[in-house]
C-alpha cells in the first residue's frame, strides 16, 4: 500500500524523472516561464522554491547543492573569454539563480512560483498550465494573428528584393562604364 507516500510517479523512473524535474526548472530559471503540463509544473514548482530558499542563502555550500540537484554543468570547452561571459549570463543558471532571481524574492516567506491552467493540449487532451515566477517581470509578446503574419513575411520579401536590384543596377552602371 502507498499509504502517506505523497510523491508524483509522472509515468516514469525515479532517474529520469529527477533529470527531467532539474530541466523543467532549469528552463523555468532561464526563460523565467515555461509551458508543461500541470502534473510536472506540480512537481516542478516544489524543487524550484527549494532553490530560490538556497538562492537566498546565498553560501557557496548552497550553491554546491543547487547545481548538484539542478544537475547544472559548466560551459565546456569555449575558446575565448567573450564565449565564456557570454554563456554565463545566458545559460549558467546557478548564476542567474543566486544572482537575479533570489534577490527579487528577499521579502517573500514563500510561494515564489504560481501554475496558471490553460487548457488542454490538442493532441491527447493533457491539461496544459504555464509556470512561472510571481515577483519577476516577463516580458511576454503578444501572439500574432496570420494577418500579421502574412505582413511581416510581405515586408522581409520586399526588404530583401530592394537591396538586391539596387546591386544589380549598380553592377551595370559599372560595366557600362567600363
């Protein structure tokens, strides 16, 4: 019986599971929302406060233990120290943890994370939510209609014929002169 054992199976095993956990909220740390379904944002939401509560802390003991548990690695092999900084501030989520995140949530005592539901996914009806942040601003882009569409592809078209012609007269210019 699994009396009192109140842990979410998610259909898979315990290792892929708990890889799977550390990316949903790898993503979530570095895109500040994801969109998953609402059993994992469950899960997920729970290792998430956990890290921000040792974001907090702020010790490099409470480091170790966030990028062991997030299972984060390092930028590898890069051949320049611009490629390096640039990883850093893009990808290393331990640092965008301990630095950008943790500090937004100094005065809140905890739920740093909310699940919005918003519907069911098309293909097997899966209830989707949206997990994000609650004190961090996200800047979020207004989905585009096929009008919209239609334009900006008009626009790209014609911006990329332009420049082109101009080329071609000057080519003619050029060997007309000549």
């Amino acid at each position: 019986m699994r009396h009192r054992k109140n842990t979410a199976k998610l259909g898979v095993k315990s290792q892929h599971k708990r890889a799977m956990v550390a990316n949903l909220v790898s993503s979530l740390i570095k895109h500040k929302r994801i969109t998953t379904t609402v059993a994992r944002a469950k899960v997920a939401r729970r290792l998430a406060d956990q890290m921000v509560t040792l974001g907090k802390a702020g010790t490099l003991a409470a480091r170790r233990l966030a990028a062991a548990r997030l299972m984060a690695r390092g930028p590898g092999a890069l051949p320049d120290k611009e490629a390096r900084q640039q990883w850093s501030k893009n990808f290393d989520v331990i640092r965008i943890l301990f630095d950008e995140i943790a500090p937004a949530f100094k005065n809140r005592n905890g739920g740093y994370t909310r699940v919005v539901r918003i519907g069911a996914r098309p293909g097997d009806a899966a209830e989707i939510a949206i997990l994000e942040w609650t004190d961090v601003v996200v800047k979020v882009e207004a989905p585009k209609t096929e009008g919209d569409k239609k334009a900006e592809a008009k626009a790209d078209a014609t911006a990329e014929k332009k420049p082109a012609k101009r080329a071609t007269k000057k080519a003619k210019t050029e060997t007309a002169k000549a």
